[in-house]
C-alpha cells in the first residue's frame, strides 16, 4: 500500500467548495449570533434584578455541564418539535439540518460568549459609568455608548479564541450527516477507501488554519495591549 496523493487532488474542489464552504459558513454564522446573545446575557447577570441575573446564570452553567454532542442530537430532534408546536401545525415541522445545527451551536456558544463578555464588561472602570450616568444616560445608552465598545476591544483576542474552537466543533455536526468539511472528507475516504490519506488531509487542513488563526490572535492581542 502507498499513500495515494492524488485522491487528495482530486477531490480537492469537493471538499473545500462543498465541505468547508458548510463549515465557515456555519462557523460565522453561529459565532455572530452568539455574540448578541452571549452579550445580552452578559448584561443578564450583571443586572441588579436577581430573577435577570439567575435566569442568566442557570442558562451558562446548565448548557456548560453539558456535552456538546449530546445537545446537537437533542435540538435535532427537538427543534422540529418546538417548530411544530410554535407554529400550531399539531405535528413535527422539518427544519434541515443546517438550521437545526445553527441555533444548537448559537444557543451552546452564547453560554461561553457570555462569561467572556461578562469579564469584559466587568473590566471596564465603574468611573466610566459612573461618568455616563452623570450625563443624563440611562443604562443602556451607558452600555451602547461608553462599555460595550470598550468591552469588544478588550475581549476581542478572546472572542477570536472562542471562535477558532466553534470552528473545530463544526466537525461533529457529521454525526448528522451533513457535509462539513469532516464529513465531506469522510465521504471521499468511505467511497475510495481512503482513510488513512483523507483523515491525515482533514487533520493537517485543521491544523494549518487553527495554527494560523491562533498565530494571527495572538499578534492583534499584542498590538492591542500596546495601545491600551
């Protein structure tokens, strides 16, 4: 047996248009609507209401103490239901595989996106708002206006961190056979019996983008603290 290089070549236009296409898609996609979410529970359990505050912090620790696997499985399953009943239908409503994928990986990350905001908010001086309020701005004019956009700055190295692992966590979305780029390799290794080329080329393909991405992190946290 040799390795075979030219499988690599040839399904290269497969993989990358189809399998990874799926994959940064879904990455952006999830990744901004965690970020809204994730600030707004931030904001959540900052809050001075205990009901705000323990709402948002029984959702963090309850989707943190859990697989992300299994949450996958269980909002496949569950979303159609929960379409079904919003929408009065009286029985499951199909919602695809990628929608459904969505909101799991939105809803999971938002959890993380959360405590991230949370320190980045809470890393803002009280005087600043204290400032804010001082000029006739409510609390939301203070959190749009003056903390949040310093909260973005400082946690902008961390937010890319989280980002960089809801890439590589894409990759189990091929329990679900959807074509990700995981999957799309595993398509090509289980038709040409290739496994060992396909797997070897998915782990390296990984490697080189979350390396580069980590190395492209880590040069913005640097620049960013000289300006802070």
């Amino acid at each position: 047996m040799h390795f075979d290089f030219e499988i690599i070549l040839r399904t290269l236009p497969y993989v990358f248009g189809t399998g990874m296409v799926f994959t940064i898609k879904l990455t952006v996609l999830a990744t901004a609507g965690a970020v809204a979410l994730g600030t707004l529970l931030a904001m959540m359990r900052l809050s001075s209401s205990r009901i705000l505050s323990g709402i948002a912090g029984g959702y963090v620790n309850f989707l943190r103490s859990l697989p992300l696997i299994l949450i996958i499985f269980w909002f496949y399953f569950l979303v159609p239901y929960i379409v079904g009943w919003v929408t009065r239908a009286g029985h499951p409503i199909a919602v695809g595989g990628f929608t459904s994928a969505l909101i799991t990986f939105t809803l999971f990350e938002a959890a993380y996106f959360c405590e991230i905001m949370r320190a980045g908010i809470q890393s803002i001086p009280r005087g600043q708002v204290g400032a804010g309020y001082a000029l006739g701005l409510n609390y939301w004019q203070v959190m749009g206006h003056i903390v949040l956009p310093q909260a973005f700055r400082n946690m902008t190295p961390v937010l890319l961190t989280q980002m960089i692992v809801l890439f590589q966590d894409t990759s189990l979305v091929y329990v679900l056979s959807l074509t990700d780029f995981l999957g799309a390799a595993n398509n090509v290794a289980q038709r040409d019996g290739r496994l060992v080329e396909m797997f070897i080329f998915a782990a390296v393909v990984y490697f080189v983008l979350s390396y580069t991405a980590s190395l492209i992190v880590r040069t913005l946290d640097r620049r960013m603290a000289i300006v802070r």
